[in-house]
C-alpha cells in the first residue's frame, strides 16, 4: 500500500479507506465506522434529544457517509466531514435549519473532559475526591446549556477540531464560531459558578 495511504500509526489513513468504500469495499467502511463510531455518537447526541434519537441520527449519518464515500476530497479530516453530516441529519430529522433554535438539554457526560477546565489534575486520594465532585459539576452544568453550545464545546473542546474544520461542521462562518465558542465557554463558566453557589450551605 502506498505511504499516502497510511496514516501516523500505519493503518490505512480515513481517505484510503473512503476510497475503497467508494469502489465497493464494504469491509473497509466497516474499519472507518469503527474508528469514528463514538465521537460520530457524541456529536449526534449532542445535537439530539436523546439516546434512542442520537442513535438514530449515527446510523443515518453513517449510511450518508457510506452512500457519499465518493464525495470525500480530503481537503479536511473524514471526522469533520462525517460531523457535518452528522449536523445535518440530526437538523433535517428534527425539521430545522441550520440556524434555528436547538431544543432543550440533557447530560452529556463525554464532555466531562472539559473538568480539566474546573481544576482537575492530581490523582492522590483527596484530589479524587475533589475531581469526583468538580466532574458532578460540570455534567450538571452542561445539562443546562443549549444543544448548540454543547455541540460546539463538543467539537473544539472534546474533539479538538480546529477553528475551521467546527466551523464547516456547523455551517458558520469562522467568526461567527468563534463568537458561539465564546459564549458557550462563558455560559459553561457561569453554570458551573452557579451550581457551585447553589450547593453551598
């Protein structure tokens, strides 16, 4: 297999195998769902109203990629591509556009990773403790924001997209994610003070 077919670790790279799923090879999707399968299920659940819907939203948006292998250029990462799909499936079942409101939310708790922001770190005994609490934080906290600013934190935060590859994800303009990065930044910050506030005797 040519080098440009493989990527840092020596597998074959997701442009290789979109390639092959294109002429057919349902085994090499297989591998490209595998590989992409949970972020593609936190996205979609971030942007849905539910576990059953979210699951909905990643066997669509999977059976898109696999129907549209052939439309992959590789000028950005697959996962930013099938999370632009994933965005669109998740809006068209639920009848909206692109900018439209999102509904109402609910836990997501992949994106406790982003309790690092909330002082996570040490691992002794009683940092655990702590880091236990501060996760219960920032769970709750995020179950009080809007699907779009979870969706957002999701991508840059968890995923570590960069600013352009969220941006195409969510169909903005780079400004215009960065404002909504901010925002949903600052609304995370003012959850978290609150709930921390609210438990206090």
């Amino acid at each position: 297999m040519p080098d440009a077919e493989l990527s840092t670790g020596g597998e074959p790279s997701d442009a290789a195998l979109l390639a092959r799923t294109a002429s057919g090879e349902r085994a090499a999707f297989d591998v490209f769902v595998a590989r992409h399968r949970a972020a593609v299920f936190r996205f979609a659940r971030a942007v849905s109203r539910g576990d059953a819907e979210a699951e909905d939203v990643l066997q669509e948006a999977f059976l898109a990629a696999y129907r549209g292998a052939h439309t992959f250029e590789g000028r950005a990462q697959a996962r930013s591509w099938l999370f632009t799909i994933t965005r669109r499936e998740a809006w068209r079942r639920l009848g909206r556009e692109a900018e439209a409101s999102l509904a109402e939310p609910h836990e997501v708790e992949e994106l406790i990773s982003l309790g690092v922001a909330a002082g996570f770190g040490a691992l002794d005994p009683e940092t655990l403790v702590l880091r236990a609490e501060r996760r219960e934080l920032v769970v709750r906290a995020l179950g009080t924001l809007a699907e779009e600013d979870r969706a957002i934190l999701l991508l840059r935060d968890v995923e570590g997209l960069s600013g352009d590859e969220a941006a195409a994800a969510l169909g903005l303009a780079l400004p215009a994610m960065k404002s909504r990065l901010h925002r949903a930044r600052l609304r995370l910050a003012a959850a978290l003070r609150a709930d921390r506030r609210g438990g206090e005797p």
